[in-house]
C-alpha cells in the first residue's frame, strides 16, 4: 500500500473515506460501539482510522435510557451498499434486532453511513449523506471530530442545532 495523492492505495483500487456514525442506549453501551469499531475494522476491504470522543445524548422518540454516540472514520474499498450490508450484520452479532413497528426505539447498537467522499448516493434502503444528519447534534459533532476538513459544510448545521452535546463523563474510547 502506498499513499498517493488523493489518499491511500490497496491492491484493489483507491481507498474511499466515510464516516459511521454509532448509537447504542442499551446495555453496555460503551462497549457495543467500542466492538462496532472493531469488527469493522476486522472486514476485508475495511479500516477503522479515527474514532470521536463518546457524547451521551437524550433519545429521540418514545421514553428511554440515554444514547452514546460516537463516529468512526473508516477507509473502505465497499461500495455503500456493500458497507450498509456489512454494518447490518455487526449490528445483528451485536444483538440489535430490528422492529418495523417501533422508529426511534431503544437500541442495542445502531450504525449509520453519515458521509461519504465519493459523493451522495441514493437507493431504496441508502441515502449518503444521511437524510437527518443535518438535524442531529449527536451525528454531526462526532462526524466533525473524525472529519475536521468538513466544518465549512457541516458546521453551520451543527451551530444551528445547538453545537456539540455534552461529552460522555465515562472513560474514553479506545482507538
């Protein structure tokens, strides 16, 4: 692997960068995201490279327990839809089990493509960027952590929407 100029090179083709955002008010929280980052990390074609500070934030939706939120920075040969299938399975071993029934439920883990660098993309089951990002504190703050060069675009929403929430009082995630 070699750096070139526009990012890192594998044998396969050129590297994208996205951003994953992670949720879980469930359990252990801390460590559902903290095995999130590191069985993506573990996939062929994949690699976890920066991960936000945890945020601990007031759920949407129904009463429950309060989130930890957290964004991974990942380089990934995955098309979107190959990462959207990828993250649906850690979210499944992890023991997330999805209710049509119930939006905004309590989750054990929840993963969502927030950003990526090769552009939007739009399908039945995808929107990249993620069609609320620019609604959610506890998806923007932690995206701007592990993607600094995205303040011009994302920071006024960001603003808009109250800055930053507050940073979790719990220890710090490993990265």
């Amino acid at each position: 692997m070699h750096k070139g100029l526009f990012g890192l090179f594998a044998a396969g083709g050129p590297m994208s960068v996205v951003v994953v955002g992670a949720g879980s008010n469930l359990g252990a929280r801390e460590s559902a995201i903290v095995a999130a980052a590191e069985l993506l990390d573990s996939r062929p074609r994949t690699r976890v490279v920066g991960v936000s500070p945890l945020y601990e934030t007031l759920p949407l939706g129904p009463p429950q327990d309060d989130y930890l939120n957290a964004a991974f920075r990942v380089e990934t040969e995955l098309t979107p839809p190959e990462l959207l299938h990828t993250l649906l399975r850690i979210e499944r071993r992890l023991g997330r089990r999805r209710r049509r029934d119930l939006r905004w439920g309590p989750r054990s883990i929840d993963l969502d493509l927030l950003w990526d660098s090769r552009g939007p993309f739009e399908s039945p089951e995808l929107h990249v960027p993620h069609r609320e990002l620019e609604r959610r504190s506890f998806a923007l703050g932690p995206l701007l952590d592990v993607a600094p060069e995205l303040s011009d675009r994302y920071g006024p929403a960001l603003d808009a929407e109250g800055g930053r929430p507050a940073l979790w009082a719990g220890a710090p995630v490993a990265t």
